[in-house]
C-alpha cells in the first residue's frame, strides 16, 4: 500500500457519519427550539440548579465519542431549563435585548457558512458593511464615516476612545506610546457613567484619573456649568482635555446627557465627542422619543448595541466612527501575510483594520434578517413601547402608597423602592434586596438593584419585546404580597 492510499483510508472528518440520523436530530432540535420561545411566558424567569444539574458542569474531559443524540439530551436536560432569563417578558435585570427568533437563524447560518469577518472578498464581508451602514443611518451619521461591528458595548467605546485618544495625543502614540503624549490627556463623563470607561482608560494606558467624573444635576445628567469648569481648570493646570464622553441613557436610571450643549462645548474646546448609546442611541429610530437623543448625529464616535434595542442574539455592538481615515488609521496594521490583491478572495475590504480583533464572526447576518423581515420602524415603534412600559410602571409605584420612585423615569429603566416605616437605610437595602431575591427564587420577575444618590433601590429595565403591562400589573402585586410576608416574619 502506498503512502496515499493510507491517508485516504486514515483521514478522518467531524462531518456527522450519517446525514440521515442528524437532520433528523436538527428537525427535532428546531421544533425545541420554536416550542422554547412560544412557551417561554409559562416558565419560570429563573431557577436554581440542583445540586445534580451543578455537578454535571464538574465531569472530566470527553476522551471516546458520544452518540449526537445523547450529546443533544444533555444539553436539553442541563443547559435549556436554567437560563439566565433575558428572553422572558419579565426580565427586567441589567439591560439586555430579549433575542429573536429570525436572528437565531441567523445565528446557525452564520455559523453553517462558517466565514471569518477578519476580512476579504466574500458576501459576509458585505453584509457586515451593509448593516455598519444602515446604524450610520439609524443614527443620523454622513455615509463617509466609519464603523465597525464589535462584541458589546464595552468594545465599541474602547474603539470610539481609543480613535480619541489618538486623534488627541499631539505625537504618533501608536508608534512612540502614551509615554511620549506632551501634556496628559483628560477625558470627561458624569458620574453616572459605565463602568466599561474606566477599563477603557486602563487599557488605553491613560490610568483612571484621567478620566473626570462631572457631577451630575437633579435630573442625573452630567453639569454643564461643572463640565465647563472642569476643562478650564485641567487647562490652566497644563494637561490636554481630550473627549467628552456624553450618555444616552445612563446604566443606572436612563438618564440622557444634553447631547446637543455637549456637542456645541465640545466644538467651542477642540474636544472629541464620544457618545455612549449602548442603552439610548438607537431611540433615534423611535418615532414618539426619537427627540431625546437629538445631538447625537453631531458626535465624532459612538457606541450602540444592536442586542440591546435591535434584539439581536449575544453579542452584537457596533462602534461608528464620523472621521473614517482617523478611525482606520488608529488600528490598520497591514503585515505580509495579510495583503490585498488586485483580485480573488484577498481583494476585499480588510476589515481588521478597524478594530482589535482579526478573526471576527459573522455578527451581521442575525441583525440583516431581522431588519429585513420586521423593517427599521418596528423596531422604533417596540422602542417606544418599552418606554411607554416605563412611564406606566412608573404610575403604578407613584399610585402606590408602599413604593416610592428614586429617580426620574427617562426612557425605560425605573429606579424605586418598597418603603418601610421608620427603617434606616441599611435596613431598607435589606427588605428590598430580601424582595428582589424572592423575586427571582419564585421565578416571577428579575429586578436588579444598585444605587441611585447614595440610596439603594431596585432597578427595572424594560428592554423586552415580548413584556405586556400585565406582566408589570403583576410584578407590582408580588411585590407588595413579598413586602408583607418578610415584615410580618421578620421585621427589618
């Protein structure tokens, strides 16, 4: 036998061996999947797991294979019924997208076709500077700038702050480093900005002093008249103020910047305008609110999430860029191994040069199909919606003698609290967090919590296309059930 008559005989594939066993295995996996969604409001939002389903996670590595259908069960048994409920209509924890159905599919496909978004001469390629194109549009951006999609939000203000930095630095800091920026660079947001900027600031070797937390006003928005004193003094005291961050709805109650007065300071101190609309920027496409993110066409960079507001299956964010040469000239790094050709696949765009990642996935075919089949002013329409929702909680707490609401309800996220007579504020941070805990042990609703002006309270964000004001009805009335029975069993 010669050496290629072995290798025929030797070589081995992770093609399934029998086609006929695994589509039928994807049939029943898809007709789970459809029962999973269409049943979704009769589950729990969240559960424990068992002590049985936890020890599952600990077994050794697989050495000898499993039958597919068996590795399916599995996955059934132990991932399916525990997860962390963002798809539920009444999860209101964090902020997060509640998925869809088209951009699972998508998701498959994407993932069936198997391309590598780094770049080239492909129809994903396209499809992923279509959908950057349509966001530019959604927000009001010039069809000359730039973008790129990312994994969230975080990663896309990394790329907006990074082009500031920079365009900012006076020196090639590419090339010579932070080290060799003449005077120190400051960046400034409210005090009510992402945690995500500070790791931006670490990472950009800028250290988090530089960025300057602006107190905000009544209205949790950043100051003005603080913002503007806090330039002139970094001025006199001889560093360079670099970007101002404004936010489209801040994590904590929604709250958005004037993003109009930041762009005209902006402008009037030579600073870049960074805007984070991880959680509002996409308001923009909502025809009731679309006003309150007005401004935000005016920035230099901005961040947004398409699983946010787009509900786009984890994860998707994208990061536009007005400046397109200062936005590829801040990450294009060409070596021999990766140049263009005059034709063939290595004649496309080199998408890589936009951002931190080389290999990327197919990120923007779940977030095509949707837009295609739904159209960009659903999306709006179901924005307006979760706001609406929002406004409506908002009069039930305020029509509620037993709750009190902590913050102005902006767009969709609402801030409150169940009262407790004469208790302090550590025992109101216990009762509450008591109720947001049974909340989610009893599969109710997921509420989060944090801290809104030094007072605890609970936190509702209602980004969910599949949430109806009953679900709301009924939050509010365990709420109350769960407030009676922790006083009555053991006053705080």
């Amino acid at each position: 036998m010669d050496i290629f008559q072995e290798a025929r005989i030797t070589d081995e594939t992770l093609d399934p061996p029998d086609w006929t066993d695994a589509e039928a295995l994807s049939h029943r996996i898809v007709q789970d999947a459809i029962g999973y969604l269409k049943d979704v409001r009769e589950r729990p939002v969240w559960r424990e797991m068992p002590a049985e389903v936890r020890s599952f996670f600990t077994t050794s590595l697989p050495r000898s294979p499993a039958p597919l259908v068996e590795v399916y069960d599995d996955v059934a048994r132990n991932v399916m019924p525990y997860p962390m409920g963002n798809i539920h209509p009444r999860f209101w924890s964090w902020y997060m997208g509640s998925s869809n159905f088209t951009g699972a599919l998508g998701d498959f496909l994407a993932a069936i076709q198997g391309s590598n978004l780094g770049g080239g001469n492909h129809a994903a390629g396209l499809m992923d500077s279509q959908v950057v194109n349509w966001c530019k549009e959604m927000v009001g951006f010039p069809a000359s700038a730039s973008g790129t999609l990312v994994s969230g939000g975080s990663m896309a203000n990394i790329i907006g702050l990074t082009v500031a930095r920079n365009v900012k630095a006076g020196v090639d800091v590419r090339e010579r480093g932070v080290g060799a920026i003449p005077r120190p660079l400051r960046y400034y947001a409210s005090d009510q900005v992402h945690s995500c900027h500070r790791k931006a600031m670490e990472a950009l070797g800028l250290g988090n002093r530089a960025l300057r937390r602006i107190p905000s006003d009544a209205g949790l928005r950043i100051d003005m008249a603080a913002l503007k004193a806090a330039v002139a003094e970094d001025r006199a005291a001889g560093f360079r103020p670099a970007c101002v961050i404004g936010t489209a709805g801040t994590v904590n109650t929604g709250a958005i910047d004037d993003l109009q007065a930041l762009a005209a300071l902006a402008a009037e101190e030579d600073l870049w305008f960074h805007v984070d609309g991880c959680i509002g920027a996409l308001i923009a496409i909502a025809p009731e609110n679309g006003s309150l993110v007005a401004g935000i066409e005016r920035a230099d960079s901005i961040a947004l999430d398409p699983h946010k507001w787009l509900h786009a299956p984890f994860e998707a964010g994208c990061a536009l860029v007005r400046d397109a040469a200062a936005h590829r000239t801040s990450f294009a790094v060409t070596p021999e191994f990766l140049e263009s050709a005059p034709r063939g696949l290595a004649s496309g765009e080199w998408l890589h040069d936009y951002g931190l990642q080389t290999s990327r996935g197919f990120r923007a075919l779940k977030i095509w199909m949707a837009l295609k089949e739904h159209g960009v002013e659903k999306f709006g329409r179901l924005i307006d919606q979760n706001i609406a929702q929002a406004r409506y909680l908002t009069g039930l707490i305020e029509a509620e003698p037993a709750l009190e609401l902590m913050a102005p309800t902006t767009i969709n996220i609402v801030s409150f609290r169940h009262r407790l007579d004469g208790a302090s504020e550590e025992s109101l941070k216990a009762f509450n967090t008591e109720i947001m805990l049974r909340l989610q042990e009893e599969g109710i609703a997921a509420l989060s919590d944090t801290t809104v002006q030094g007072r605890h309270c609970l936190r509702a964000a209602i980004a969910n296309h599949r949430t109806r004001r009953e679900d709301l009805d009924l939050a509010v009335r365990e709420m109350l059930r769960l407030g009676r029975e922790i006083e009555a069993a053991a006053p705080v």
